[in-house]
C-alpha cells in the first residue's frame, strides 16, 4: 500500500483523466463530473487495495467503467424525464394527419410495380437485410438492391407530385362512378 499522500497526489492527478474518459463514455458534462467524483470516492475508500507502482490510471479508469456500466444497466429501464418536453406534450394537440399520410402511402404503394412494393416493404418495413429478402424473394442481391433504390425513387416521386390516387380508392374511381351516375340518371338536363 502507498502512503497516503503519495495515493492522495496519484488520485487528484488522475481526476482530468478520468473525467475525458467519463465524457467519452457517456457524452454529458454533467454525468461525467457524476462519475468521477464517484471514482474518486470509491477509490479512496478502496485505497488499501491499491497496489503501489502499479498504475493509478488504469485502476481508476477501471472503477470508472465499472461504475458507468452499473449505471447504464439501472437506466435501462428508466427514461430521462424532461419538464419542458412533458408540458409541451400535455398541450400538443392530437395528429390528425398521421393517418392520411399513411394512407396516402399506402394508396402510393399499391400502385407501383408488385416487385418494388415487395421490396420495400421487406427492407424498409420489415426490416430485412438486402440479403435476406433477396433469399425470400427468390432472386439476386442486386435485384433486391435496384428494387428498393426505384421503388424509392418512385415512391418519392408519386408523393412529391401528387400522382398517388384518390381516398376514394382508386386513381380514377370518383370520377369514373360520377361520370356513371351522370349517365344513368334521369334528371339529366337536354
């Protein structure tokens, strides 16, 4: 063991260190100074452990990690809660349009080729890897990779433009079932 002031001089020596490291680690000035002034704590506490000539960083950055590690298993099940964001989340008014979106997508998707929609929806939504759909789809990597790239391009290209259908269903059926009913109706004007 060292002497107390040689471990007290290696330890405050080792602070700077450990606190770039700790920034590192977890990206916050805040949780960094948290760590490290952790560190420092159980390492003094632990100093009879210490082996002296050994080398003071790597036992503290060895503490450090271990109590960063623990920290994030904690937080894994709990969320950062943020005062502004909750308030701002009680006054959002509900997203109306996030259904129309997605049907306009959906309508956007039924148009395009077979092909291209079952590629993007393996690789986009699914999830897959170019790989696996191409093994699904029964066909070669690149296929799959010139697929999702003009399924994208279409599909951008539909919503940009507009040229996704009608919310009646089809591209043309509004119109094609008023065209009918004008043709069949019998208050037709001369």
């Amino acid at each position: 063991m060292s002497s107390p002031p040689d471990f007290k001089g290696e330890l405050v020596a080792t602070a700077r260190h450990l606190r770039a490291f700790a920034r590192g680690l977890c990206g916050r000035a805040d949780m960094a100074d948290d760590l490290v002034q952790e560190t420092l704590l159980r390492a003094w506490s632990a100093r009879e452990r210490f082996t002296a000539g050994t080398s003071m960083r790597a036992w503290t950055f060895t503490i450090l990690r271990n109590i960063w590690l623990t920290e994030m298993r904690r937080n894994r099940f709990r969320g950062d809660y943020d005062q502004t964001q909750a308030e701002r989340t009680l006054i959002t008014p509900a997203g109306q349009e996030g259904p129309l979106h997605l049907a306009d997508l959906s309508r956007a998707l039924l148009a395009m080729p077979a092909e291209r929609r079952e590629a993007l929806l393996l690789v986009g939504a699914g999830g897959f890897s170019y790989e696996e759909a191409a093994e699904i789809c029964g066909c070669a990597l690149g296929t799959i990779k010139s697929r999702v790239a003009r399924g994208r391009a279409q599909l951008a290209s539909m919503i940009e433009e507009g040229k996704i259908g009608s919310r009646a269903g089809g591209t043309d059926a509004s119109a094609t079932l008023l065209a009918e009913l004008d043709r069949i109706s019998p208050n037709k004007p001369d």
